[in-house]
C-alpha cells in the first residue's frame, strides 16, 4: 500500500492532506530521514512529526469508560471517541466498540478495526464471560442467583430463556454478575425481571482482561500478551 493511502487510512488526514505533510516534510523515517510519498518503509519505521506512527489495521485497545458517553459516531452529546485522539475517529476500517456498554454504564470498553476478532469476541459460541457490577435500588431478596442460574428466566418481549449466569452478593444493594452473553440491557432487564432497579453498573472484566488500575476516561493498547489473557479461560 502506498504511504499516502495508508497515512490516510490510519486517520491523520485525507489523502490530500497528508500528501501535504509530505512536501512539508513531516514525515520521516526512525532516523530523521525525510520521506517521499512513493518510499518503502517499514510501517514501524514511520514518523509524522517525530512520533510513531498509529498501529495498522488489527489495533485493539481498552478503554475505561465513564457514565454519560454513547458507543456511537453520531450522538449529539458525547461519545466514546471523544475520549480517544481525534484521529481514531476516521480510521478505515473504522476503530468499533467489541459489544456496546450503554451511557449509564462505566467500565471496560474493548476497541478493535479488526472486523474478525470482533465478531470472535461477541460470538456467543466463544462463550466469553464479562463481569458486571451493579448497585441496586432495593435490598436483594435472596432468590436472584438462583434465578439467574437456572437457564429459564425469560426477558420481557424475548422468547428464549437467558443461559445461566453467576451471580455472587457483595452487599445488601450491591452484586457481582458474571455474563457469557450480551443482550440488549441484559444486567438492568435481569434484575427488573426479579423487581428490582440498577442504579449504577460496571463493567469490571472481559475474558481474562480487567481494568488493573486504568484510570476512568483512559485508553491504552492491547498487545498479544493481553489477547492471550482475554481468551486464556476460554481456549
């Protein structure tokens, strides 16, 4: 691929633009070296402005979502994107939240323009476990893990049960549900169908992967290391 198009593809700018950067000089190799539209270079290699370029297609990273953003491009208020550099916005392919957490939901948000791993990530065959933290309006009644374990609640306007969830009590209020789906408001439609209301939920861990001290609002990637962990407990 030519090093315009790819620039361009990584979100820096239209082709236009970055082959602007070019004639200006911008764009040098590890060394300092200015480069020329139509050099090969090893994409490690690339600098824009004495920084390394963006990862290639295949780019995962974790973000730590706070409440009040939308998974979304397009809602008016704000959004994922937002909390990441403004050129991840226009990457092709486009940078996809794994799965949606809604705007009142906090915690691990998976990223990813790798349109395979996506779909292995959400595909309920791969059996993934996500972990949820949620603080309830009213005191458990001390029949929900049993419920939720037993593969036969049925979600209202659904017509096949739920598969069993874990479900451990960290409080009168609070609890700890361990996922192995991802349906429409799955969490707070549980406990509604038990009479019960989630006022604050979180989302503590996917697959192998937790936050482990990412501060809320911030990203970092995901090397090999980490996929090996978010898949090791179901490979």
């Amino acid at each position: 691929m030519k090093l315009v198009k790819l620039i361009a593809n990584l979100g820096y700018g239209s082709r236009k633009q970055v082959a602007l950067m070019f004639r200006e000089g911008r764009i040098t190799d590890a060394d300092g070296e200015v480069l020329y539209a139509d050099d090969k270079v090893p994409h490690a290699a690339i600098r824009i402005d004495d920084e390394a370029l963006d990862p290639p297609t295949g780019m995962v990273l974790m973000l730590h979502k706070p409440t009040g953003y939308t998974c979304s491009t397009r809602d008016p208020g704000r959004v994922i994107y937002d909390l990441l550099p403004p050129r991840f916005r226009l990457r092709s392919p486009l940078l996809s939240p794994v799965g949606r957490l809604d705007r009142e939901t906090s915690g691990l948000l998976l990223m990813t323009d790798d349109g395979q791993l996506l779909h292995r990530i959400t595909s309920p065959k791969t059996g993934l476990a996500k972990v949820y933290e949620a603080t309830l309006a009213q005191d458990l009644r001390g029949d929900e893990a049993a419920v939720f374990a037993s593969g036969t609640l049925m979600l209202e306007s659904e017509t096949t049960p739920l598969a069993p969830a874990l479900m451990v009590v960290d409080g009168p209020r609070r609890a700890r549900l361990t996922l192995t789906e991802g349906r429409y408001h799955q969490v707070r439609r549980m406990f509604a169908a038990v009479g019960n209301h989630v006022d604050a939920l979180h989302r503590s861990q996917v697959g192998g992967l937790a936050l482990d001290g990412l501060p809320e609002g911030e990203w970092r990637l995901l090397d090999g290391v980490d996929l090996d962990r978010l898949f090791r407990a179901v490979d």
